[in-house]
C-alpha cells in the first residue's frame, strides 16, 4: 500500500495501541502468535472491534463483534468514512499535507448513510456509528487484515477501502497506528520481498523498469524477460489455453489449495511436464513428472525468513535433512548447472551479499548485523540504520521525503460475484482453524485434541430449516460440484452462512464447491463467498463428527 | 478467556436459576444485540468475573455445597475458565466443594480467642447433642457475646441468633465521655434503617460541606488532621487519597474494607450495623475527594445484619440521589457495590480483598505497585475501613483543628477498641488516644477475677502483663512498648486461663489462613503451630525449638509478601516472653 509491499507496523506496536479493528481475520486461530502480541493490547486496555461474517473465536475478543455480510466490506468502510467526515472527525491538517483526491472521494461516499449500510451489511447503524467514532477519535488506532479481505474478487478494492480510513484519521506513518495485513507463514513476506512476484525484482523493484532491469542484468550477468510474468490464476488461464505447458511447483500444493479444484487438477494433468519440489508428497506431487524432495527451510536449511513487520531474521540448520531431502537453493543450482547455467554464490551469506547490493530496502542489512541485532526490519538502506519499525513515516514530514501525496481511492459496493440463488441458496465461506494449516500437508500427519473443521457449520435455525441433524452427513453442492460432508450445528454462525475449512482435501474437497471468480489486479481467487445447497442424503447416517485419528494420508 | 473447556457435569435447574439471578443483575458481559452485534470484550469479562463470587454465594446457599455441575454452570456463563473456578471455590471457608449428605443449615461456632476461653467447645458439643449441623470457625467478629454463633442458611437466609435479642447493646458499651464522641455519637440514637432519622441526626451534612469545600480542600484537611488507617497499618490516610487524586483521571476505585476478620476484632461489624448511613456518606466523600466513580463494600459474609443494612442504606441512598450519576448536584457520578466475602481472614489485605472482589483467589499481590496507583482491576484505588472513614465526616465538619484537639500530637482523634474476654462489659468502647490502657478496661466495668494477660491488636498482636496497665493506647506508645494497638482489640485473659491452648490457637489460625502463595508464610505458620502443640505436649521445649520460633519469625518477617505472615509470630513469642506459656 502507499507504494510498498508490507504491513505498516511492527508487533509491538499493537501492544500500545488504542483501538484494535480487526477486519476480515481470524487471527486467534490463523495467526496464534500475532494474536498474542494483540491480546497484551486488549490487555493494555485497547478497545477492539472484530468485523467478520463469523463470530469466530477472535471475535470473541472484541469488544463489538460486527458480523457483516460475506463481501460488504466495501459498504461498511465507506459508511464508516461517510460517518467520521459528517461527525467532524477527520484529519483535515493531515489530508491536506498528505494526501490528493479527498473531494472526490467525499462525494463517492456520500451515499453510504449509516441507514443504507446497516441495510447492506445486516449490522445496526448505532454499531457503524460506534466503530467510526472509536477509530477516529483513538490516538492510535490499526486496522488489521488477512484473507477475509483480500479472498474476493475485489480483493483490491477492500483493501483500499480500508487504506482510505487511515487516510482520513491520520492513522498511518505513526507509532501504534497503522494498516497491517497479517501474512499466514513465516516467510509469506520474505517472499514477496525476495522476488517471489511476477512483476518484481527483489526488493519490489519493477521488472519493466528498464533502469532496474540494467541493474539486475550486470549483477546476474543475463539479460532479463522485461515482460512481467504470470501470477497463479492467469498461470491457470494459460493452461487452460494451451499456452503454458510447463510448470515447477516450490512448496505449493495447487491440486489441493486451488478454488474450483476440479478445473484446477484437470489443468496441471494436462501439462507437458509437472515438475514439484517440496518437503512432502502432496497430491500435486503425486502428479508430477518429477519430484525433488527438499529439506524444510525451518531446522534443517540455512538463510533467511521475513515476518509479517518485516524483519528479516536467520534461521540455521539444526538437523540433516532426511533421505534425499537437499536444500531448495542446492537443487535450483545444480538444475542451473545441469542446463549450462551458473546462478551465482551458492552459500547463503554470499547470496545475501548479492541481494544487499541489489535490493536498496536491504542494503544496510549486513549477514553480522542480522545475527547480532536478532533481525532487522526493511528497509534498512545503510549500516547505520536501525531499520524501521514502521512505514510511512513520510507522510508526515514537511516535504513528504519527497513524494507525492497518498491517493484517497474511490471503491465501490459490489458484493460476491456469485450471487444466492434459489438454487444455490446458502452462502459458504472458508477459513481455517487453529491446529491446521492450509491443505493439511504439514498439519495433518499430527494428532490434535481440538480439530475440528472438516463439517460443514450451520446456525441451529437453518438447521432445524433443513431438517439436520449435528453430525449427520449431507450432500453440499455449488454451481462448480458437490460434496459429502458432516453438519456442524453452530451457534456463533449468523443464518443463511455455512462454513468450512479446506484442511482435509482427502476427507471433504471443499475446494471443490469455493468460486472461481477472482481479482484481476490481485490474482486471488473468492474463496470467501461461493453459493451452495444443502440436500439431505438419500439414507442419512447419522454419526457424530470426529476428529480423523491420525494423518490425512501419507499422499497429502 | 474464551476458550473453555467446561467438563461433563451439569447444573439443576435449581442452581442455574441462583446463578442467572445473579447475572441478571449486572448488566451482563456478552450481550448479543442482534445476530449480527454482540457487545463482549475485555473490559466486559473483567467485570462480570467479578459476579463469580457472588454466584458461588448463591450455589451454596442453593445446594448446601458447590456441585461440580454449578460451578460448571458459574464458569460457563461467567467466561471462567472451570480450573480457576475451582481454585476460587475452594478457597474460602464458607464454601463446601464436597457433598454434605444434608440439606440443613450449618451452625458456625467460633472457636478463638475470647469464645474459646469461654466455652467454644461446651456450646459445640450442646449443639451436637440437639442434632444440629456444626462447623467450628475461625472468629466470627462477635467477641463481645462469646462464645459467637453464626447460621450459614440453607433454604433459609444467613442470620446470627445473637442479633434478634442484642440490637442495642453498644447503648451500655459505647463510651460517652467528654461530650459527643464522633465515632459512636449516633449508635442507638438513630434508626439505621431510615435516612431521614440519619440526616436529622446531620447525615450528609459532611458529604454537602465536602463538595462545597472542593476535593483538594477536603484532602488538605483529612491530612492536616494527621488521620491514620485504623486497620493496623496506621497508613496516613490524606497521603493515601491524595496519591489516588493525583493519578490520571481515568477509572478510578474506593473500597471500604468491611471485612474484618482479625480474630477479636468487631468494631466496623457494630458500625455498620448501627449507622451504615454514616458508611455510605463516608465513602461517598472519599469517592468525591480522590475522584473515584466507583465504591465497594467488601463485607465479611458472617455479617448478615450489617449486610442488609448497608444494602438497604444503599439503596435508599441511590433514591435520594445521594449516589448516581450526579451526587447531590456535584456533577460527580458515584455508585457503591456490595460484595460478600466468604471467609478467609487474607482478604483483610487489601490487595487480596482486590482479587476476591475481582473474582480470584484471595492472595495478596506483591507491592510495589501500591494500590493509589494499580489497586481494584490494576486501576487507582483507596482503601479504607470503616471506622477510618467515619473519621473524615467530623473532619470535614469540623476542621482539622477541631479534630486534633482529642488525642496525641502523633495520635489526634479517638480510637474504637473491642473488648472482650474477662471484663464486665464486654464491647466496643470510643476513647481519646491517649488514654492509659487501665482506664480504659475500668471503661469496661473492670476485669473479672485477677488479670493475666491482654491481648492487644488481635491475633496479629501481641500479648502485654498486668505492668502494661499505665501504658497510653497511642500509635507511638504502643511501638516503644514493643506492642500494637493494630485494629483496636483488647482481649482479656483471668489468671483461671490455661494460656497454652489459647496461644496453640492463634497459631492454628495462621496456619489455617495463610494463602500458601509465599513460601516463608506457609511453611513458617504450620511449623511453628507444630512447635505449639509439642509445647501442649511436653509441658517445655528445648532452647532449640524455641530459637526456631524467633528464627521462622525473623524469616517470615523478611520475606513474607504480606501482613499476614509479617505478624503471624507476635503473640506466641510475645506469650513467650512474658511467660504465659512453656513456664513448665
């Protein structure tokens, strides 16, 4: 946002701010280890609000749980901004100083009264009315994401809508105040940041920039593709075209993760070669051509990860690597050198000495500092620096450090490009739970006392509707295929929204059912909103749900 | 927090109704507005732990014990984790986690100090005879008419029998001496039940002086006083309130420690049950003068009378406008909670009566921080008791001049004394400092028989012989004395007295009332009461084991986290020393 790829604040920060607003995440159980450091905040007397179409168990947190409809965010956000410009509440020094298109936007919100979004996102005025004034009154106020916003096919839009909120207070560039989406791995960050993007050059340079181009080229010594590359769901596009018909899967398991999973499978089966590297064979490795096993970057691999305020910190090998297992930079040089290619240092240290003379938000950040000052938050552009707690600081100098202003956007409502019909008349959303992760490759060969996830949660109403029992199996279809799965009765779940986990693929493929519209700018799929239908089945067997005792099987 | 795990047992009917009773009247913690806005949150829980006390209350009184199934129920729909719940539960004396196998009342019996000397055991063995249920407890606070008794309700409330035919009996115990004395002036003179009879009486005069006078003003006079706690710490009370004043405005607390439980100890029981009015204005003043919103009444839950009484002065008080959002046309919002203790004499200190009220074990925490700065919920709070409270009406009344012309230079004022034990007329007796510890047992007709020994401070005290008589009851005085005047008792043994039980139970006491939450506290109270009954054993003890007795002193005094194990050695070694035991 503003021109970089990371969350604005550090951990701590959220320690002392004032107002919370969770928006759009289940950090209790996605991201347990953030939620700590929130939970000192609420501890420290911060007031939070949780906005999320589940009252999940981070809801369960806050102090004003608003339960929006699955893809209004937009609508909430611009009745939140419409309330704090009629309250008087706005930054008007800073939105001046700071920021460019305020008048136009001010008018595009000027539909979104209090009374219309309540109508749009089913929650009362008086609440909007609440967070508005709570948000731009606090000293210091976050507003944190994660997939809740940024799952749609407007995932784009809802993040701007939210930018436009602490551009309007002043929220950003300040200590405790900020926007952070939080990132669900431990180096999610650290691959963007190390190129890991189709447009991107290390250290979020532009790959069309001919002059950042030039750089990387004399250092790498080749010229460089100036066009930039595809991202997952146009790399589907282009299978599904017959363009590209060879695809090197790192650490990635789309035959499980992908949205519409049918289409998904049926594509990578249809590629000239499938190639997958990763530390377990997942069921896109299953279809692979080849399979390079790798070591895991945590324990067993020397390096770096990059955490969601951006530290950069070492991570060290404390054990060998098993069977065949290499590391993933040794397999990429040796396949380099088996083709005629040399890719340069081979030793981690080295690579980040290349990296540092590359990458400017990383250039102070030497291999012996990261190790005796315990990591270092980008950017860092010299030796001195301390690197930065937070970004954006720059608003709020004099001269603005010598950009321009930050652009209010204007976003409008649209809701889920799959809309309820009669025939598919229940909304499903996906998320996860606390002891799994993701498609369950690394979560599910382990026991938990707490799993739950692979039902289907109803409200008890709906479920007295549909005539079902808790537990008993039902038919679940979309417009895309059908399922079989449990019911979870669940009362923290508002009526007409079924949820579900896609973190056993080999017990319900609930990837099947999720939608494959998706953000052009973004390239994320909707897995937050699909439409389904719930059909008792023929002859129904009722059991109860219970826990799969041990691995989802060694496939996953 | 909110993931609990609550475990297979349910709840009757009967106990859910007793628990939601409770919850229904607080405002709640979780509150689903709509299906789509459910107000809950930190601040909410914190407020509603603070009902699980109350809600244990009320699944005793219910069943006669807390069931695993209600406490269950409690930790449910209070958001408590079921382990803390339990750990709650089992802390206080009151409480039962075990079946009882009856469904009647329970008769307490106290078995210190003065009941004991008086025939705790005679009356226990009686009441066994008739088949009544009988628990023997620590001291019920009603030493004057020992040996005390007290009935824990089951389908009937609490009660005292000794209140029904006693309602007046501080009429003949309360000195009047040189003019209206400002502490019992009213005692038996208005009807504690009626503002109107408190106010023609000049109730609330001080709280409307107070408010015209302005807060700094008020806490200027309570210092210029040189008003002390009356508790036993003898803290400075204007500093204390001018600490809390200071501090950032922001939730701020006022607590009126009802809960005393120091064995020999009953004059806040006769003030409160005789001018609670008198307890809710000065409580509302210390609110103004630091700034509090909120007051709290910890009362001991062996109180019944004075409980009903301040509920319903505060009650009445709420109507008249004299709390509530605006009190007394001030401008400053105030509004007082009562909570009932449940029996445990830690939560006498004030950092553990926080816990207890919060909801936790009743530990004391470890200060610093003070409570001026991070008391009740971690916010600014003052602390007093009630006879220190009642203090600061004649104060501001009056003026601090007029108040430092009773007593001492070091000890202005008069102080309330609860005797009991061998004197005519045991109970609670007003006197100026000053006064020679003599005069005042001759205030209470004198002792019978040949004096022994007086306990004075309580159990927390020490014992003095019969050359202390001349000694002038100041704080400065006792100290030099080696003694303490602590929260006003003088206990007095005859010389018909075997001291040796006496003493053993003091030290049973501390035994049974340490926390455990310190380690010199709780391994230094069970060996010394071991060494007490090997003393009751043998007859003497060995040099060694009475070095032991100074040297568990000496570590209990050092490094306890508290009063408690601060003072748990005073009387034994102060019996000791004078001989009264281990002489052989």
């Amino acid at each position: 946002m503003f021109g970089a790829g990371g969350g604005t604040s550090s951990y701590t920060e959220i320690e002392e701010t004032d107002v919370i607003v969770l928006w759009g995440s289940n950090a209790r159980e996605a991201h347990p280890i953030f939620f700590h450091h929130l939970m000192k905040g609420i501890d420290k007397g911060a007031q939070m609000f949780c906005v999320d179409p589940r009252r999940t168990s981070s809801a369960k947190f806050a102090d004003v749980w608003l339960g929006i409809e699955v893809g209004s965010d937009i609508a909430l956000a611009n009745g939140v901004a419409r309330e704090i410009i009629h309250a008087g509440l706005t930054n008007d020094e800073f939105i001046a100083h700071s920021t460019t298109g305020y008048d136009e936007f001010k008018a595009s919100v000027e539909p979104y009264t209090l009374d219309v979004v309540a109508e749009i996102t089913g929650v009362p005025a008086e609440a909007i009315r609440e967070l508005a004034h709570a948000y731009a009154t606090a000293e210091k106020a976050q507003i944190l994401w994660t997939l809740g916003i940024t799952e749609h096919h407007n995932a784009v839009d809802n993040v701007l809508s939210l930018c436009n909120l602490s551009l309007l207070t002043g929220h950003i560039g300040r200590w405790g105040s900020g926007l952070v989406p939080l990132r669900g791995q431990n180096n999610v960050q650290g691959g963007g940041d190390m190129g890991a993007l189709p447009n991107k050059f290390p250290g979020f340079q532009d790959v069309v920039d001919p002059e950042a181009r030039a750089k990387f080229e004399a250092v790498y010594g080749t010229a460089l593709n100036p066009t930039p590359g595809l991202h997952l769901t146009l790399m589907f596009e282009a299978m599904e075209r017959g363009d590209l018909r060879a695809v090197y899967v790192i650490g990635e398991n789309p035959a499980d993760s992908e949205a519409d999973i049918h289409h998904a499978r049926k594509m990578l089966e249809g590629l000239d070669i499938l190639i997958v590297q990763d530390i377990f064979l997942t069921r896109t490795a299953e279809m692979a051509d080849v399979v390079f096993p790798a070591s895991i970057a945590w324990a067993e691999s020397e390096g770096t990860v990059t955490s969601s305020e951006r530290r950069v910190q070492r991570v060290r090998p404390a054990v060998i690597p098993p069977g065949q297992a290499r590391h993933d930079t040794d397999i990429l040089i040796d396949l380099a050198d088996a083709m005629g290619s040399e890719l340069g240092p081979s030793k981690p240290a080295d690579m980040w000495e290349e990296l540092r003379s590359l990458s400017p938000l990383h250039k102070g950040m030497t291999w012996e500092r990261l190790e005796s000052e315990g990591g270092l938050q980008w950017p860092c552009p010299d030796e001195d620096h301390p690197g930065s707690p937070f970004l954006h600081g720059w608003l709020w100098e004099d001269d603005l450090g010598g950009r321009g202003p930050a652009p209010f956007s204007v976003v409008s409502h649209e809701g889920p490009k799959e809309q309820l019909t009669e025939e598919f008349p229940w909304r499903l959303t996906t998320g996860r739970a606390l002891d799994s992760y993701n498609t369950g490759v690394q979560s599910g060969g382990y026991e938990s006392p707490i799993r739950y996830g692979f039902a289907l949660d109803v409200n008890p109403d709906d479920a007295a509707q549909l005539d079902v029992a808790d537990g008993e199996r039902v038919r679940v279809s979309s417009p895309r295929g059908s399922v079989e799965m449990a019911i979870r009765i669940q009362p923290d779940i508002p009526r007409g929204l079924t949820f579900t986990t896609f973190h056993f693929p080999e017990l319900v493929d609930s990837n099947v059912l999720t939608s494959d519209a998706w953000d052009r700018r973004s390239g994320t799929a909707e897995f937050k909103a699909a439409s389904i239908r719930i059909d008792k089945l023929a002859r129904p067997a009722v059991r109860p749900e219970s826990a799969p005792t041990s691995g989802v099987p060694a496939g996953d | 927090m909110t993931d609990l795990h609550i475990g297979p047992d349910t709840a009757a009917d009967a106990e859910r109704i007793a628990v939601d009773a409770v919850i229904a009247a607080d405002d709640g913690a979780v509150v689903a507005e709509t299906e789509r806005l459910v107000r809950g949150g930190k601040a909410r829980r914190d407020e509603r732990r603070t009902l699980l006390l109350p809600a244990l209350h009320a699944l005793q009184h219910e069943a006669g014990w807390i069931s695993p199934g209600g406490l269950n129920y409690a930790a449910e729909r209070l958001g408590v984790p079921p382990a803390e719940a339990y750990g709650v539960a089992t802390f206080y004396e009151m409480f039962r986690t075990d079946d009882p196998g009856h469904a009647e009342s329970v008769t307490h019996v106290c078995v210190d100090g003065a009941c004991q000397v008086a025939g705790a055991d005679d009356r226990i063995a009686a009441l066994e005879a008739e088949g009544r249920h009988v628990h023997r407890s620590p001291c019920l606070g009603q030493c004057e008419r020992a040996p005390a008794l007290f009935i824990q309700g089951r389908g009937e409330p609490d009660s005292v029998p000794a209140d029904e035919t006693d309602l007046f009996a501080h009429r003949q115990s309360a000195k009047r001496g040189n003019g209206a004395l400002p502490l019992t002036d009213r005692l038996g003179t208005t009807d504690p039940n009626d503002l109107d009879s408190y106010r023609a009486a000049g109730g609330y005069a001080a709280l409307a002086r107070a408010i015209e006078l302005g807060s700094d003003a008020v806490i200027e006079a309570v210092t210029q006083a040189g008003l002390s706690g009356r508790g036993g710490a003898a803290f400075p009370t204007g500093i204390k309130w001018r600490g809390v004043a200071d501090q950032p405005s922001g939730p701020k607390h006022v607590v009126a420690n009802c809960d005393e439980s120091e064995p020999g100890t009953f004059k806040d029981r006769i003030l409160m049950e005789n001018d609670p009015f008198a307890v809710i204005e000065a409580l509302t003043l210390a609110g103004y003068a630091t700034g509090a919103q909120r007051g709290w009444l910890y009362i001991r839950g062996e109180y019944p009378l004075a409980t009903a009484r301040l509920q319903n002065a505060i009650a009445q008080a709420r109507e008249a406008g004299l709390l509530g959002s605006d009190v007394m046309g001030s401008g400053h919002g105030f509004d007082i909670e009562l909570r009932r203790g449940a029996g445990a004499d830690i939560c006498g200190e004030e950092s553990a009566r926080f816990n207890s009220i919060e909801g936790y074990r009743g530990e004391p925490r470890n200060k610093p921080p003070f409570p001026t700065t991070h008391g009740l919920f971690s916010q600014p709070t003052a602390i007093n008791n009630p006879e220190t409270l009642l203090n600061v009406l004649g104060i501001v009344l009056h003026g601090a001049e007029a108040y430092r012309s009773r007593g001492t230079e070091r000890s202005p004022g008069t102080k309330l004394y609860c005797l009991s034990g061998a004197v005519a007329r045991p109970g609670l007796y007003e006197v100026e400092f000053g006064t020679p510890l003599g005069d005042v047992l001759e205030e209470a007709g004198g002792v019978t028989g040949n004096l022994q020994a007086v306990l004075m401070g309580g159990a927390a005290g020490s014992f003095v012989g019969p050359d202390s008589l001349g000694l002038p009851l100041t704080l400065e005085d006792a100290r030099e004395a080696g003694t303490t005047l602590g929260s006003g008792v003088i206990m007095v043994f005859d010389d018909t007295v075997d001291m040796t039980p006496v003493v053993t139970r003091i030290a049973e006491f501390f035994r049974n009332e340490s926390c455990g939450q310190c380690v010199p506290c709780r391994v230094g109270t069970v060996r010394q009461h071991e060494i007490m009954v090997q003393l009751g054993r043998q007859g003497t003890l060995a040099p060694e084991r009475l070095e032991l007795i100074d040297d568990m002193a000496r570590a209990m005094g050092d490094a306890s986290i508290c009063g408690l194990g601060h003072t748990a050695s005073g009387a034994v070694q102060s019996a000791l020393r004078l001989g009264l035991i281990g002489r052989g």
